[in-house]
C-alpha cells in the first residue's frame, strides 16, 4: 500500500524477520518463477493467490553483499 515516492523500507534482521512473518503466516500459496542469478543480483516474480480467490503477483530485483540480501526492490499487482 506504499507509493513509489514514499517506499516501505525495513532495515534488519528484525524488521526483515516480522514482514516475512506477517506474509507468510497469512492463508495464501506462494510459487516462485522465473528466477534468474547473475553474480551478486538476483530476479524472479512470486505469484500469490489468498484462499478466497485474490491473486498477487510480485516482480523482485535483489541486490546481494557477502551472500545476504543489501537491497530489494518489489512492485507487486493486485487483483481489485
């Protein structure tokens, strides 16, 4: 629910920690697709789809340092 000139931005192992926690304990599938890894960057679309019918699907460009993720960025389209 975030516009681009104003992005959620979680910092941490903590705050990483609750978003995932709060995404995944929902009552939704997930499927990951189209990955692709090329050195320290990595890309790939999750497509979501809540028990009640509502699909999401989400575009990730990651930025990795040392293995772990540096940066994300993730536009996500909503059925309405």
């Amino acid at each position: 629910n975030t516009q681009p000139s104003h992005p959620k931005i979680v910092h941490g192992r903590d705050q990483v920690g609750e978003m995932l926690n709060d995404i995944y304990s929902r009552d939704m599938t997930h499927h990951l697709d189209r990955c692709v890894v090329q050195g320290d960057h990595v890309a790939f679309t999750e497509s979501c789809e809540y028990k009640d019918g509502v699909r999401v699907l989400a575009s990730s460009m990651v930025s990795l340092r040392g293995g772990k993720i540096a940066r994300q960025i993730l536009i996500q389209a909503w059925d309405e």
